[in-house]
C-alpha cells in the first residue's frame, strides 16, 4: 500500500468537488420536498426519510443526495486548509509573526468578501422590494467583517447571508494551528481530534429532547471541524498509506454512520478519506477541470448566495433542475468576472 500525498493539481480538484456540492447543497436543500441535512445537528428522521427516497426510487433522488450529503463538501475544505497550512508554513521558510499572520489572513477575506457582501446586500434589497430585509442590522454586520460571528450565542440566527459563517470558522482553525498545532506533534493532533469528538458527544447529551443549542454551537465553530482539520495536518505532515480503493468502503461507512447520532461524529473522518482516495482515480484530463473549477471556488462561494436568491423560486415552482443549472452557470460566470476584477484592483495596488 503506497503513500498517498496530494499534488497542487489534485488538492485544486477536490476543491473543486467540494464547492460543486457545497453550492448545490445550499441550493437543494431550501425546496421544501428534499430531504434535509444533518450538518449542525443529528436528527434521526431525516436519515430515515433519504433511506425511505432510496427504497422508493424517488424521482428527485439526486436532488435529495445533494440536500442531504452535499454539506460534507465543507470537511473537504477543513482538511484542505489544514493540510495548505503545513505545506505553506512548515516548509522551513522563516514564519510570520502573530500579528502578520492574522492581518495577513483578515485582509485576504475583507479582500474576497466585501464586494461580494454588497452584491448580495443590494440583491437582497431588490428582491425584497426595496425595503431592508430584518435579517440585517449593524451589529451582525460587524460580527461578519470581524469574524467573531460564530461567537454569538445563536450564530445562526446571526450569519447572513448563511454561507459567510465559514470565514470565521477557518480563522479559528488557522489561528489553533498557529498557536498550538504548528509547534507540536502526533500526541498534540490526537488530543485535540479526541477532545473535539467528547465534547461534542457530551453536548448532543447535554441538549435537552428536541433542542440542539449546544452540539450546534460547537459546530459552527472550531471544535466541531477539528477532526478533518487535523487530519489534513497529520497527511502533510506524516504521509498516510492509503490504497485509492479505499474509497469505496469508505463511502459505505459514511452513509452508515448517518444512522446513529455518535457514529455522525465521525462521518467527516470516512468522508476525507473517500475523497481523497477517489481523486486518484480521476484522470488527468479530469483533474484539470475540476482543479480549474477549484481555483473558482473562493469566488464561486461567495457569489452564489446573491444568485440563489433570484433562482430557488424558481426551482420551488417546478423546475429544479433547470433553476439549479441556471443558478451554477451565473455563479459560475459571476465568479470568473469577480476573480478577473480583484486581480485587476490588486494589480493596480
């Protein structure tokens, strides 16, 4: 069994899978007939409702697969960052301080996210028909641009548009790394992998019946992404031997632990090691379009919450296919222009 390491073109793919379900997730899964995630929170009937649409065949089967799995495109970019963080910062060039290290990190996504955040601003003005939707007041505003939005006590309730929790979620795992993890080893990395998935398991009991404030905080923040980061840590630094055939068990075992709420807990594990396993299967001429699509996938992240808004009617009303292309193909000639356009102011600077 080889060691498996990732080269710059494979870690762009599966980049680019990743936003590719993570933009299809966030579409599917507001038509009210899809089945639901399990993302912050377990609950058991809506594993049972996807098992019943693959029992039955349902018609929207493939709407419902990227409803209901879509989100672990997000583990898939927590790993990613934990293994680009060691690649980057452990290869024996001098290491920044704290402080240029976090401003570096902050401007980089005020940099992506601003214009953005306008768009979608003004996007959600018009479609609301010119009056300020009640989702928006200063304060969440700054939570947002400060990336302590996850802190708040119902994040949630704070984070608009929705995908945006995901910036403050990455400078937490990036300021854990830089103070904690880059210095140290194995022991250090299984701890904290250990310690995350107790926690959790401890607040899904801690939650009373029917309530889910505590497993959910802790997964909009960096405990609850520990284990995928982590591991993306440990393959960069200690090469894994993994056989690309892994990848099939590995997918059956992540669609078995969605049927018990601590062996969800693990489900990113199986997750990470199916997509890394299965990109080594993809041919060449694979990889580069997806890692194309990959070095989209900033942009095409923070775009497409402005082009859902005016598409998801469209798919609620009966066509969701045609509302889900129509929505990728915007999203995608959005970001290419987006990407052109930051290239140009930065070029300027």
């Amino acid at each position: 069994m080889k060691h498996i390491e990732l080269t710059r073109a494979e870690s762009a793919a599966l980049k680019g899978i990743a936003i590719l379900f993570i933009a299809l997730h966030n579409f599917f899964h507001w038509l009210p007939f899809a089945v639901s995630e399990n993302e912050y929170q377990y609950n058991y009937y809506k594993t049972y409702y996807m098992y019943e649409h693959v029992k039955q065949l349902n018609p929207n089967l493939l709407i419902d697969f990227f409803s209901y799995f879509g989100h672990y495109g997000v583990p898939v970019f927590v790993f990613l960052s934990g293994y680009g963080m060691v690649k980057k910062y452990e290869s024996g060039k001098p290491v920044p301080s704290f402080m240029k290290f976090t401003s570096y990190n902050f401007l980089k996504f005020w940099k992506l996210m601003l214009l953005a955040y306008v768009l979608f601003f003004v996007a959600d003005f018009y479609y609301h028909n010119y009056s300020v939707c009640s989702r928006w007041n200063v304060l969440d505003v700054l939570c947002n641009f400060t990336y302590i939005v996850n802190l708040l006590p119902n994040p949630d309730k704070n984070v608009y548009p929705g995908p945006y929790w995901y910036f403050s979620l990455t400078l937490q795992l990036y300021f854990f790394y830089y103070l904690l993890i880059m210095r140290t080893g194995r022991r250090v990395l299984s701890i904290s992998i250990v310690t995350s998935i107790l926690l959790q398991a401890v607040a899904m009991f801690y939650d009373a019946p029917g309530q889910h404030d505590a497993i959910q905080y802790l997964r909009y923040n960096f405990v609850g992404s520990l284990l995928p980061f982590c591991m993306g840590v440990w393959m960069a630094r200690y090469p894994i031997p993994f056989n690309r055939w892994m990848a099939v068990p590995a997918a059956g075992i992540t669609v078995l632990c969605c049927f018990n709420a601590l062996s969800w807990l693990a489900a990113p594990f199986f997750v990470v090691v199916m997509a890394v396993c299965f990109i080594k299967f993809v041919h060449p001429k694979g990889i580069n379009a997806l890692a194309w699509l990959g070095a989209l996938s900033s942009y095409v992240f923070v775009i497409h919450p402005s082009i859902r808004l005016f598409t998801i009617g469209w798919g609620k009303s009966g066509s969701p296919y045609l509302a889900a292309l129509t929505y990728m193909a915007v999203t995608l000639v959005l970001a290419i222009g987006y990407k052109w356009l930051l290239a140009k102011v930065s070029k300027k600077k």
